[in-house]
C-alpha cells in the first residue's frame, strides 16, 4: 500500500513501508478502505482540470458602486447627523440590524454612526441632568 523507496547516504536503497501499513491488522475495516481510496486518489495526483473560463469574470459585491454619493449609508448618516442627529440612530438601527451583511464596505459607517449616536445620548443624558437638578 503505502511503500516506498528510501535511500541511504552510501547510495544502497531499502524499500520501507509507512506506520500505518505495519499495523494494519489493528485498524477497523472502514479505515483499511479508506487508506486504500486514499492511495488510489494520490496516483492520480498532479492531473488538473479547469474548472471555469478565465475570461468569465464574476461581478462581485464590490464592483456596485455604494449607494448615498458613493459614500455608503453609514458615512452619509455619520455626516449628516451633525446636522441631523437622529440619522446617526437610524443608522445604529441598520447596524444592529446586520445590515452591513449585505455590503462589508457599509460596517465601519454604520459602526462610526452608532458610537456617534451613543456619544449623542450620553451628552443629552449629562445636559438634562443638569437642567434637572
């Protein structure tokens, strides 16, 4: 099954079998076929098949252009939340909402919004306390 050739420093040749063939005898009947597809498989070792055109080029989630100015969700909403700050809560919506499955380029947007969206409320949060007491 699995022998081969090792040869010594003084140019002599043995022919010497793997572990797993001494012991052959030990290993259920299930393992002593699959050694044997497994040795059948690697004769075949070294044929390669194309498997698709090289000229066929897929078009990939990052060949659309993002939507928003081409800025993406995210970055719009954090923009523009300085203006409107209830964008940076929608977009901690989508954030949370895994929107960004649908497009990588839009998580670190969405993540910039929701982090703004926090620091938003915590200022709101420290500004009515303080209007309070």
């Amino acid at each position: 099954m699995g022998e081969t050739v090792k040869e010594r420093g003084d140019g002599s040749a043995e022919l010497v079998k793997s572990m797993a063939d001494k012991h052959v005898g030990l290993v259920r009947p299930a393992a002593k076929y699959y050694s044997a597809i497994k040795d059948a498989m690697v004769c075949g070792k070294g044929r390669y098949t194309l498997v698709k055109d090289v000229d066929e080029v897929e078009n990939g989630v990052y060949d659309k252009p993002l939507p928003c100015f081409g800025c993406g969700i995210g970055w719009f909403s954090f923009l523009l939340g300085f203006v409107f700050p209830f964008l940076w809560y929608y977009a901690t919506f989508l954030y949370f909402g895994n929107y960004y499955r649908k497009d990588p380029r839009e998580r670190a947007g969405l993540a910039a919004s929701a982090i703004a969206a926090m620091g938003f409320s915590l200022m709101l949060l420290v500004i009515v306390v303080f209007r309070w007491f």
